[in-house]
C-alpha cells in the first residue's frame, strides 16, 4: 500500500498492482502501420554541470532505452522535442545524438528517422538565408548518419518569415536537396508557444493550404508529415488531402487510438511521444491491429488514453518530465534527473496520478521497484509512511 497526494494535497490510499501486463518483446516489423516512438534522453545524474553547460548524458542508458524500443518492433524518432531539443539539450549535443543512434540502429536493424532543425542558432536569426543554412547544417548530419529526417518546425524560421512565401520557399529548397523523402514535421504551439503562426499564419486553415502547398509541389520528396495539434478532426481532414503516397504520421497524444485506427477513408501511422512509456503495449495493440483486429486494438489502447492526456496537459511542452518519470519508476534508468532540471517542471501531485494512471495499465515490470521508489520521491517531498 501506499499513500499517494491528490490535487488538492489530501493523501489517499492506493494499493498498487503485483503483477505487469506481459508484452514480451518482438523484434519483427509491424506490417500494418509504421510507428515511432519519439525517445527521451537520460541524464548524467553525476555531471559537475551549471544550468548554462551543455546537457551531460549517460549514454549508455540513452543507447540502451533505444534497444528497449527496436526490441518491440518500433521504430525511434531522435532528437525530436521528446529528447529535449530546446528545453536543455542544445544543437552538439542533439548532433551526437543522432550519430550514436543511427549506429545503433544500423547495428541493429532498427527503424530510425532524427530531426533537423535550427537550433544552432541565437534568436532572433539575422535572415531567412541564415535560416536555410541552419537547416541544411543539420540535414547533411542526419543523411551522413544514414537515418531518414524529419523536417522539424523552425523557431527561427517563425521568428523572421514574412508569410507564406517565405515557407513555401525554404522548404522547396529543403526539399529539393534532400537524398532521400523526408517527413515533415508541424508541431503546434501548445508544444512550443514559439511557433505560433507557423505556415505564415496564425489561421490554421490557411496555414494548413501552405503546408499542403509545399507538399504538393515536391510530393517525391515527401516520405509523410507529422501533424501534432491535438485536433484529431483537423488530422482526419488533412490526411484525407495528401497526395497519393504521403503518409500522416499522428503527433496527436490526445486521439492516437481511433486515428491510428482509421476509417473508410484511411488511417493515421504514428510518431508519439506518448509512445516512448507506452512501448511494448503499443506495439503489441498494433500487432493486433496487424491481424485485422480493430475492436482488440481499441480494447488495448484506448485506456492509456487517460494516462497520456494527463502527461500532456498544460503546459504541454513539459509532458517529457513525466515520460522520464516514468522511465524511472519502469526501471529504465537508475534516477529521476533530467537535462536542465526539467524534474522539477511538474508537481508532486501530478507525478502521483501518473504513477497510479501507470501501473493500472501495468506499465511497470517490476511493480514492487516503482512502487519503492515512487515512496523514494514522496519521502523527498515530506511524505513519511
């Protein structure tokens, strides 16, 4: 038993479950939906570091907790804002990231697509030329590593783009230099409030007539795009306007059940934050979905929809303190430190319902060590047994 802190700072009594939810790993592709987890890093818990030193990282969990997810069959999306790009994990240390996984994953076998952005660059950037340079810096990393990339939405590029044009032309030239088709990425500013007015407008339809835009002019070169604006009926309508062959990847941490799974007109992959804690039960839901099983697909995932609403609640752009949470009550890592101190971005009572939402979907395999150490952090806060 345990004593667990609700909102309004009353301790309630919870009795955690003894046993997790068996999703063994299987390391074969799922076949009917290509599915990313976007992945945490792991802080170095014993670098002599000020808030203002590039992010010290142990590596070797960071690598391991990547093996974890290609053991289940998903693929890694890297260095995306799940790993903190922007929020304590600068540009050199992004760069490294991405060279170590993609080895990782070439070893392996393993799916892997990494960001490129901008975020070597001091704001406001002197010019959109600066912008293009920034982004091509970063694409010629990702395609040397020989990982797919994703396009990541541009706190520069929102910064000095004029309007539309100034998207439609970057990008046409991002586009035309890519190797290889690339996804794009639109990720909305209840992420990243510095995005606002991403496509040259803060119209979200008019925004979302640029974006297709740039797709339709370089469809080639267009692998999918991400779309993350927590607007499961917007997603539907956009996917239902790509070109033949342009995947929709959802970013939607609030509806990815029942987008994931489709209707008559088609359906959603998946690029998810919300996957790096769900992993091994979101690849065995979507090996279910494989056999054609839609009702047991929906019967797996749709109650961890609780959990993930919870995690990305406002301010939603500080959900990975609750993934690393929870990657540390799921024994992943040995500590509860994140890369600029982002543990303390949450509050005590949010991590308790996580833990609770958590192990009643027996996300834990060791139940008894998130629970001892779930105690660990209520004993830091005050909490005595």
């Amino acid at each position: 038993m345990i004593q667990l802190p609700d909102a309004k700072g009353e301790l309630h009594t919870y009795a955690p479950r003894t046993e997790p939810l068996q999703a063994h790993p299987d390391g074969s592709p799922l076949t009917s939906r290509t599915v990313f987890s976007a992945a945490h890093v792991v802080a170095d818990p014993f670098a002599d570091i000020s808030p203002d030193d590039p992010a010290g990282i142990d590596w070797d969990a960071t690598l391991a907790f990547r093996h974890h997810l290609w053991s289940h069959g998903l693929g890694v999306a890297e260095a995306m804002d799940t790993a903190q790009r922007g929020m304590g994990l600068d540009w050199a240390g992004a760069a490294e990231l991405i060279r170590r996984s993609a080895a990782e994953a070439k070893a392996v076998g393993g799916l892997i697509a990494c960001g490129v952005g901008t975020d070597q660059l001091t704001l406001p950037p002197a010019s959109l030329s600066q912008v293009l340079e920034a982004y091509e810096d970063q694409l010629t990393v990702v395609e040397d590593s020989g990982a797919q990339a994703i396009l990541m939405a541009s706190r520069a590029l929102a910064a000095v783009a004029r309007g539309p044009e100034d998207y439609l032309d970057l990008y046409g030239h991002l586009l035309r230099q890519a190797s290889a088709p690339v996804i794009l990425h639109w990720l909305g500013p209840m992420f990243d409030p510095a995005l606002e007015g991403y496509w040259g407008s803060t119209d979200l339809d008019a925004a979302t007539e640029t974006f297709l835009e740039v797709i339709a002019a370089h469809p080639d070169k267009v692998d999918g795009i991400k779309v993350s604006l927590l607007d499961a009926d917007r997603e539907i309508a956009l996917r239902r306007r790509l070109p033949q062959g342009v995947r929709c990847y959802t970013g939607d941490d609030f509806n990815y059940p029942e987008l994931i799974a489709g209707d008559d007109h088609g359906f959603s992959h998946a690029l998810l934050g919300i996957f790096d804690p769900l992993g091994p039960l979101a690849a065995e839901a979507v090996r279910v979905l494989d056999t054609g099983d839609v009702e047991k697909f929906r019967e797996l995932l749709d109650p961890t929809v609780e959990l993930s609403r919870h995690l990305f609640q406002p301010p939603t752009r500080y959900y990975k303190t609750g993934v690393v949470f929870l990657a540390w009550l799921a024994g992943h890592q040995s500590h509860f430190t994140m890369v600029g101190g982002l543990q303390s971005a949450r509050s005590l009572p949010h991590f308790a319902r996580a833990y609770e939402l958590a192990d009643g979907l027996g996300l834990f395999p060791d139940p008894a060590l998130a629970e001892a150490r779930m105690k660990s952090l209520l004993n830091v806060y005050g909490v005595t047994p």
